[in-house]
C-alpha cells in the first residue's frame, strides 16, 4: 500500500518550500511507518534548503521529531505499532568497526530506509538525515526510532533528535564535563544554549556563555549560564580567563563552526583543558594554530558527532530528567507553527529570534 500525505519539500537550490503531495511506501524488512507529530526546524535543513549539504534535490525536509509507529516491516522488534518515538539519524549497524570495539555511538554505517518516498510522478525525494519528517507519514529504518515516554510533550522531547542533543552530548558526552569544572561555550543559538544546559546538568560549577547577541546571552543564563560574556564589546578569551582565575576554562565548546572562534576556544581553554567543536564548519574553511601551541597547551581538541549519543541510552534517560523537572526541554521550544509556516521560521531562525520553531502536524 502507498500512502498520499502532505510534506514539504524544496525542489532546488535556495527555492521556496512548497507543500507537495508525496507518496509513502508501506515498511519493507527493517523498516518503520511513523505518525509524524512534531518536528522542529534545524539549521540543518536550512542547509539542504541552501544545496550545502549535497545537490540530491528535491529534499523531503525535517529530521527533528517525534511521532508515533503505524506499522513495521518483517522482522523489526525494536518497536511496535502504537510506540510513541523520537526520531534520530544514528540507527547504529551492530557490525562496523566502531560497533565491533564496544563505541557504538560513533557508528559509520547508520542505518536508513531502503525503500525511496517520491513525488507523484515518481520523482526520488532525499529525505533530510534519512528522517524527512516534515511530513503527516515518514518512512524511516526502524533503527530510527527510539521508543519514549508517551507521556512526554512531544513538540519539546523531538529536539532531541538534533540540536538540542547536539549541545547536551557536547558538553555531557564529548567534553566530559565533570562536577566543579568550568565551562565556556561560544555562540547560544539552540545548540549552543543547549550546550550550556548540558554543562549544568553535569554540575560544572562556572558556566560561561559567550554571544554577540543580548536576547541568546539571556537565554543561555535562564538555562544555566553563572556568567555572559558580549564578544562584540570585549575579547572573549581575556573576559574568559578572568572569570577562571586567569587560567581559563576546563571545557570550552565551539558552538559556532568558524575558524575565528575554534581560535577563541583553543586559546580559552586551561591548560591540559578540552575544547570541543559541536558547530558545523563549512567545506571551504581552514584552520591555522601554531603546531608548538598545539603540543605546549596539552589537553584534547575533539569534533563532537551529534553530541556523540546513543540515542537509546540517552534519549530516556534526558526525558527521565525532564519529567523530573531537572532538564528544561520547554525552554527550547519557542513557537508551536503549523507545516504551512515553515519558510516564515527559516527567516526567524536565521535572524535568531528563536530557539526553535515546532511544526504540529
């Protein structure tokens, strides 16, 4: 059986989001058919939008949801129909080398569906992430959905399939943030303020946001930030070594991607301390550091996959949290849209009036 659902689509490079009719295969052989609930809008659909991704147009956009499990193909058992889900694009394989040495969250064969989602006339859609969720039906690999609570807001536990996971696992995974560290994180967009939340959960005890913009610097001090730093009017590594004692800081988080600030948290770090890249770089850009500052500050200089997480560990475990009342996934949502507003958002996020916008289908 093929299914007619409403989606949105991009045909070309920078064109318009258009509301399409699309059709969705029934699951094959390790496949689910997911209920789209909510899916918010990442920068990393931006980036399809904008071919910096690849140019495989027309992109099914969306990848940052929750729905629900209609049906599953043969011989799928981690999910039934019924099962309230997060989506994810890390549906490890078991057998890559990564697997096989116990590090599954590195996985270097992610699993997606096999079977291709179309337009009416047949044309192939590349699905966001292998997820393509701004849409009433997804098709995904089943390996893709990480059965959670039901009880849960969905428009805010769906964030963590991208950013906010991103920014938490940078901090909590990839940095190792331990309790009585410092921590600076440059740039509070959603991954960055996430990030910040990440490093409070963990109980870093000196949390240092570092922006250009007022409006991010206060949300990432109502999500846990003990100190702001305005890097327009003042140098961020100088504003960060004070606050540390004048030896900087044991964890900094690039959450920008920019030659100009992977500097910044090179430099910001103490020595021995860990800097970690969690912004997205673009393909053209380079980084220069003298080597002897390489080898003469020690220390771990790390690039952090999707907050290297494994999303069924670390999935539940953070919406347990949130339940708890001890992680706020509210904050991040800070407008509930409808699928016909999808371009509208794109023009907020860039601008930076939001956190995230959520699409309710």
């Amino acid at each position: 059986m093929v299914h007619k659902v409403k989606a949105a689509v991009v045909r070309t490079k920078n064109a318009d989001v258009t509301l399409e009719t699309i059709l969705v295969p029934d699951p094959g052989p390790g496949e689910a058919l997911v209920d789209i609930l909510t899916c918010g809008v990442c920068h990393t659909d931006l980036h399809y939008k904008q071919g910096a991704i690849n140019d495989d147009f027309p992109f099914l956009l969306g990848h940052e949801a929750t729905g629900v499990v209609s049906a599953v193909g043969p011989d799928v058992t981690e999910v039934a129909p019924g099962d309230r889900v997060v989506l994810n694009w890390r549906a490890v394989c078991g057998e890559c080398r990564a697997c096989r040495r116990g590090q599954p969250q590195y996985c270097f064969n992610t699993h997606n569906a096999t079977q291709k989602m179309t337009l009416e006339d047949g044309t192939e859609l590349t699905a966001a992430l292998g997820i393509g969720a701004f849409a009433e039906k997804t098709l995904v690999a089943a390996g893709q959905c990480t059965k959670v609570d039901p009880d849960a807001d969905p428009a805010a536990v769906g964030l963590l399939g991208c950013g906010v996971m991103a920014g938490i696992g940078a901090a909590i995974n990839t940095g190792n943030v331990q309790r009585g560290d410092s921590v600076a994180v440059i740039g509070c967009g959603g991954v960055g303020v996430a990030a910040v939340a990440g490093a409070a959960l963990a109980g870093a005890t000196t949390v240092i946001a570092v922006d250009i913009d007022a409006k991010k610097l206060q949300r990432a001090k109502e999500l846990g930030a003990t100190h702001t730093v305005d890097s327009s009017a003042v140098d961020p590594v100088e504003a960060i070594r004070e606050l540390t004692g004048g030896f900087g800081a044991d964890v900094v988080i690039d959450a920008v991607g920019r030659p100009e600030t992977y500097k910044q948290a090179f430099y910001a770090r103490d020595l021995a301390g860990t800097v970690v890249l969690v912004g997205v770089p673009s393909p053209e850009m380079t980084l220069e550091l003298p080597l002897l500052d390489v080898f003469g500050r020690g220390g771990s200089l790390k690039s952090s996959w999707y907050g290297d997480c494994l999303p069924s560990r670390d999935f539940p475990t953070l919406i347990s949290l949130y339940r708890q009342g001890k992680l706020d996934l509210d904050a991040f949502v800070t407008e509930r849209i409808t699928i016909e507003q999808i371009e509208e958002a794109f023009s907020k996020m860039h601008a930076g009036a939001v956190l995230r916008s959520v699409v309710e289908l």
